[in-house]
C-alpha cells in the first residue's frame, strides 16, 4: 500500500500543468510540501500557538506567521509573483486552522503562475537579498526554507508528545504496510 497521507490541502487535479515539462517536478514539489506544512501544522491545536522549547526559540504561532509572510516575500520580491499586500498575508485572527488555510490560499495562485513560466524565466539571474541568483535556485531556496521550518514544527510535536504526521515516509507514529525505511546496509544497497 503507497503512502497516504490522512490530509491533503492541495489535490492533485489542482496541481497545473508546467509549460515547460522540465519544471514540473517544481510544481509538484511545492503543491506537495505545501501539503506536508498543512498536515504538521494541523497537528497543533489553538492553545498550542504560544508553546516553545526554549526562551530563545520561536513559538508555534511565531513560526506560522514566519512562513506565511516570507513565502509572501519570497515569491513577491525575489521572483516577482504577483501577491497580495503584506498587511493582507496573516488572517485577522490567527489559530491553526486560520493559518494553515491561508497557507494554501496563498499557494495555489503561486502554482499557476509558476506553471506558466518558460524556461528562460527560471534560469534568469535576479537580486536575492545582496547578490544575484537564478530564478530556479531562489525558488529551491524558498523549499528548502519552508522545510526547515517544518522539521521544527515536527521536533516541537514530538517534544509535547503528540503525534508527527507521514511527510517523506513512514514515522515514529504513522507506518503502512510496505514502508521500507533504510535503517540498515542492506536497505542502503538496495538498487
């Protein structure tokens, strides 16, 4: 049995289409951690928001309003997808429900924008904070980011003792029958 994963903000039939097939797999990725920030961030509940390991990490809430308003600046400044105004990004009142829908409001716009982009668009140089990158390197950039931020997500849920939801493969909390997690050599060596 594949992976399932028990949310899925952005169904596949949504996801459009790259005209140019190279990038495709940049779409798909961004529609699918889009989805794996949805399902992490739906494993907190409202009261959760303040919560953080330390006095000098971010809280739950810090971190949800962190990704929503870099991937604002992100997409707007460093590749220049039209996005709404920053005053425009947070919902007035923020809990996680509110954040993890706007999260996906926000992204699917980006989708379609992204998929109509030829070649040349991403591999043009642009002004990334005070040096110059490809379109297609910042937009990597921006995934790897919104990753981080999620594996966070993830060690505070565990740290609270709650359940850590499937993004790459099977977790300490959800498996299915046919995960083969490489835990040893002879899984490694595998071809």
């Amino acid at each position: 049995m594949p992976l399932s994963y028990a949310f899925i903000a952005i169904p596949d039939h949504v996801i459009p289409v790259a005209s140019e097939p190279l990038v495709q797999h940049a779409i798909d990725t961004y529609a699918s951690e889009t989805n794996k920030v949805a399902s992490v961030w739906r494993e907190f509940r409202d009261d959760d928001l303040g919560f953080r390991p330390h006095e000098r990490a971010s809280t739950v809430g810090d971190i949800l309003k962190h990704q929503l308003l870099s991937e604002r600046r992100f997409f707007a400044e460093f590749l220049g997808v039209p996005e709404p105004a920053p005053t425009d990004v947070l919902p007035p009142t923020i809990t996680v429900r509110s954040a993890a829908d706007r999260l996906v409001e926000l992204a699917v716009p980006r989708l379609a924008f992204l998929a109509a982009r030829r070649a040349d668009w991403w591999i043009e140089r642009v002004a990334f904070f005070d040096v110059e990158r490809s379109r297609a390197w910042i937009f990597w950039r921006r995934v790897l980011h919104t990753a981080h931020h999620r594996t966070q997500l993830t060690v505070y849920l565990r740290m609270m003792g709650r359940p850590v939801p499937a993004t790459y493969g099977p977790t300490g909390d959800v498996t299915w029958e046919g995960a083969d997690a490489t835990h040893t050599v002879d899984a490694a060596g595998r071809k």
